[in-house]
C-alpha cells in the first residue's frame, strides 16, 4: 500500500510540476522497482494514456510490455523506440526491455548492444550484467557470459539464479568441478531449488561420480516429484553401474511424468537392447525418432538396414536350396531309366543299396548344410548391430 501511495505521489508531482518525467521514472525504479505498476497492463489502456500524454516514455515503455507478454515483439520494440526517444537516453529501462524482445527474435548481437547502452546508463545494476550474460550464453560466448555473471554477482552476492547461470556456462566449457562450486552456492542460497541438485548430479556425472549423481537426482526427486530430468539423469547413471533394471525402472518414470521425453525413450531402448530386450529396444527407439530425437532414427534406420539383409540372406538360402533340390531330383530321374539301367543282381552275395534310400540321406544332408548357412548368416548379423549399438551415444 505504501509503495502504491509513493508511486502515485512521483507521478502527481511530475506531472504538475511539468518536471523531467525522467527523474520521477528513476524514483520509482529506486522505490519500488516495478514500474509496470505505473499504467495499466493492456494495450488498450495503455493506448488510451498515450492518447492523453503523447510525451509519456513511460506510457510507450508499458505498453511495449504489454505486447512482449502477447509475443508481439516487434511491436514492442517499436514501442521501447519511442519511448527511448522521448527519455533521450535518461534512464536504462527501455533499452533493456528492447534487448529482452530482440533476444526472444534470436537477435542476440543487437539484444547485447542494447544492454551495453543500459549498462553505460546505469554501471551499478546487477540485472543488467546478469541479462548480457544469458545473450552471450545463448550465443556460445562463454566466457564472456560468465565473465558478466561474475560482475552481477559481485553487485548481488545473494542471487542463486546467477550462480546458476555462472555454473551452467562452466558446464558447457567442461569445466565441471567450476560448474560443481557453483551449483554448491545455489544449493546453500536456496536448499529448496530442486534443479540446483539436478545440475550439480549432471556435472558429477560427467566427471564419473555416478553414486554422487545418484544421489543428487534422488534429491532434487524428493523436492520435486515431478522431475522427470532428475529420473533420467539417475537412469544414465544406474547405466553406467550395470544397474540396468533399476535404469529402465528410472527411465520408465521419466516417460511416465513426461510422455514427450524422446532422449528418455532412446536411453531406455539403449539399455533394453543391452539385456537382449531387442523388441523392447525398437520399439522405444520408434517412439523416440517419431518424438524427434535424431539419434533414436539413426539407430532404428541402422536395424532395419540389417534386419532386412538378414532377411533377403535366409530368402537366398532357401532359393538355392529349392534349386539344389530340383536339380538333383531331375538327376535320380534320368539315372533310373529303364534304357540305361541294368536290373540289380538279387543273389545272396550281393550287396544293393536303394536309389530312395541314397536320395533321403542327400537331401537330409543338404538341409542341415543350408540351415547352417542361414543360421550363420543371423549370427553375423546380431553380432553387427550389438557393435553398431555400443557404439551409439546416448548421454
């Protein structure tokens, strides 16, 4: 209520008094921090105050808000021109609300140089630093992200959220041990930040601490049941331990909470396929490559690749066979005619061994021979894809 009051009161007076509405905008942003408070929340409203004080920054800064929060970001940047134009570079608001809609455009060197500006207006503000360095984060400057984050936290040493930042450009860098000190400070800012458990279990992970990683997913599960992230980072590490019932247990969780989770699907089908659950194992790989994820359909196109060579190599084998036996049935037909053949001696010391015994025993021989062949052909065939399987990654 008193910050209400004191709003009211800075733009009473600054208006009367026909003062720089510049200095009454730097008052409130001192008193209150939120100027969106101000004038109403609608573009229609906002419209309206524009009508009444066409010189208002203030009035062009809100309703450039109002069309950020509708996803108009290039109506908003026209806004936050104007309002720019009528402050004359007298307060660092709206250059920071215009990087904001320029970085939502994946404008990201335009979003930093809007931010430099606010930064020159204004030296001393840790948000400021703190929304550069995302910008240079997302556009793979990470060390001049974390070079920034640094700078906000020395202006604001209790901000976990930055600590968070800092951490995850060190994850990106492989610096997991700087990424660990990091998540340790969010952890201590803010023990109840499940994700804080969670981005620490990721850096230990990758630095081999898999019971540590276990642990923090564990964590951050208990703060928040619904982390389907946390389960599948305790999966990926139950993998790495040979725990693969209790990985597919931790992955199937994953999918429960969040059934558009591809890299869930493909980790499960990774470790299915390593206990000889191969129909399991495609399956889960389909259900991946359908949700998008690109290593999922390598894999599945692979399989099929090789399913369908072991497919047409038993084809082959049996059509050599039906050939194989149809030349020699054609054989034992023209031995035996009558023209050409003698009849046996049926005397005592002879001894006589039937043409369709001879023919029984062949043919026995041979399919026993082509069933090797094919059987040898699977054989290669799993031996291949259990090569091709280990190989693929799926962290």
């Amino acid at each position: 209520m008193k910050n209400s009051f004191q709003l009211f009161m800075c733009f009473f007076v600054a208006f009367m008094l026909n003062s720089n509405i510049g200095v009454a905008i730097k008052r409130i942003h001192t008193s209150s921090n939120r100027i969106e408070e101000a004038f109403p929340n609608t573009i229609e409203g906002c419209t309206k105050d524009i009508a009444r004080h066409p010189k208002s920054g203030l009035a062009y800064n809100q309703r450039g808000l109002a069309k950020y929060k509708l996803s108009d970001y290039y109506g908003a940047i026209a806004d936050y021109n104007k309002a720019i134009e009528l402050w004359i570079d007298s307060i660092e608001i709206p250059y920071m609300n215009r990087g904001w809609a320029k970085y939502k455009l994946g404008d990201y060197q335009e979003a930093i140089a809007d931010f430099n500006k606010a930064i020159d207006l204004k030296p001393k503000n840790w948000n400021t630093y703190q929304g550069r360095g995302k910008f240079k984060y997302e556009s793979g400057d990470y060390y001049g992200a974390i070079a920034d984050y640094t700078k906000s936290i020395e202006l604001d040493l209790r901000n976990w959220y930055t600590y968070e930042q800092r951490g995850d450009a060190k994850y990106e860098l492989k610096d997991y041990s700087g990424a660990i000190a990091d998540y340790n400070k969010v952890i201590e800012l803010n023990p109840q930040f499940s994700n804080g458990y969670t981005d620490r279990g990721c850096a230990k992970y990758m630095m081999g601490d898999y019971y540590g990683a276990i642990a923090d997913s564990y964590k951050a599960c208990e703060l928040n049941p619904k982390s389907a992230w946390s389960y599948n980072l305790s999966g990926n590490a139950k993998d790495r331990l040979s725990d693969y019932s209790g990985a597919i247990a931790d992955y199937s969780i994953a999918i429960e909470l969040y059934p558009q989770y591809g890299k869930a699907y493909y980790n499960r089908g990774v470790v299915k396929n390593k206990t000889g659950d191969r129909t399991g194992a495609l399956s889960d790989m389909q259900q991946a490559s359908g949700l998008g994820y690109s290593n999922a359909q390598n894999w599945v196109n692979k399989w099929n690749n090789e399913a369908q060579s072991a497919v047409a190599a038993q084809r082959q084998g049996e059509a050599e066979k039906a050939n194989y036996s149809s030349g020699y049935s054609s054989g034992q037909s023209s031995s035996y005619n009558s023209s050409s053949v003698s009849k046996p001696s049926y005397n005592s010391s002879s001894s006589y061994s039937s043409p369709s015994s001879n023919s029984s025993s062949s043919n026995s021989n041979f399919s026993r021979d082509i069933q090797k062949i094919g059987d040898q052909g699977v054989k290669q065939t799993n031996s291949y894809l259990d090569k091709v399987i280990q190989n693929m990654r799926y962290k």
